[in-house]
C-alpha cells in the first residue's frame, strides 16, 4: 500500500515494466535485514541498489528519469566519496534525502525533494547550515512562501554536491549567483 502511491508504483499503475519492485531493492528469495551487511538495503549498498536503474544509461533513457544518469553524479560528489571512505557508515545516501518507502516526485507537496522541503531535508544533517540558512535574506524569503528564491540545491546541486572550499565549487556559485541576480534587477528594478 505504501510502494503504490511512490514514484515507482505510480508508474507501474502506468504501465512502466522498468520502476523498481520491491524485488528490485530488496532481493526475492535472498532478503536480508538492512542490518545486515550483505543486504542490498543496508546504508553502505543503497547506492549500489538505486544506481542499477538510475546509473543505467539504457534505463534511464528508456525510462525517461529526470535528471538523467544521477548516480554517477551522486558517485562523484562529497556525499558520494564520503560513503566509499570513513564516513561509511554515517554519509547520507539515496534514502537520507529521498525515503525509502515513502519516495514521492519532487513536484509532490509532500515530497522531500520538494522545492519547498530541501532547506529541511539537506539541514536534518547540516543543522547549523540550515539555522544559518533560516536567518539569511534566502531563508526569509522562503519563509515568506517565495519559493523561487535560492535553496541549497540551487547553489549546492542536488547530486553532485562538491566541497565548498573548492576553487571550482566557488567559480561556479559565484556565476550562478549572478544568474539569479541578474534576472532579479532586471525583474525589480
């Protein structure tokens, strides 16, 4: 009941053959408790798991996935490397930012992914980035319901997230920063 109203059942209430199952990430006769090591749900394989459909070019293509091939993006970024090294066991993964069970389309309300919830989703890890977030002109405006003004996602990317201290990382904000301001002084002025 639960797998129906999510991304996955509603396209296969579509007549999608591609959407993942339950058999798809959890196995059929060889479940194991995501507890377990060796389970393709334990927190160090979801990448693994959600990357066999949305890392597979041929699925992603014919399955028509926003975002395209996510997975190799989300291999690549800081979240990505932290899961392969020390942090293993405590790096966000698929899961943290979309659910498990309850996986809802980004336009959903109810969707953590939703334009309106990621300065809550990104915060339940980086709480004092979020409070530092909620007091700045960005967060007020969001408070305000003005969703078009910058979340995390605008700034940071939603998949291939890179370390801020990075000369590249603070290249490429700074020009989208002028995107968005530019727009806003030609719009308000």
């Amino acid at each position: 009941k639960e797998y129906a109203g999510t991304v996955h059942g509603t396209a296969r209430k579509g007549g999608s053959t591609i959407a993942a199952s339950c058999t798809d990430c959890h196995g059929k006769h060889d479940i194991l408790r995501s507890k377990d090591p060796a389970s393709r749900t334990n927190h160090a394989n979801v990448e693994a798991t959600c990357g066999k459909c949305h890392g597979n070019d041929a699925i992603v293509a014919k399955g028509k996935l926003p975002g395209g091939n996510v997975a190799s993006k989300f291999h690549d970024s800081i979240h990505g490397k932290a899961l392969q090294g020390a942090a293993q066991g405590s790096a966000p993964t698929c899961t943290n930012c979309h659910g498990a069970h309850d996986i809802r389309a980004k336009g959903e309300a109810g969707s953590r992914t939703h334009r309106a919830q990621i300065p809550d989703t990104c915060g339940s890890c980086h709480k004092p980035e979020r409070e530092a977030f909620g007091k700045g002109m960005h967060g007020k405006l969001r408070q305000e319901g003005v969703l078009a003004a910058p979340g995390c996602t605008d700034c940071h990317s939603a998949h291939a997230i890179q370390e801020h201290d990075k000369p590249s990382f603070q290249t490429e904000v700074i020009k989208e920063c002028g995107n968005c301001h530019a727009a806003y002084i030609s719009t308000y002025r």
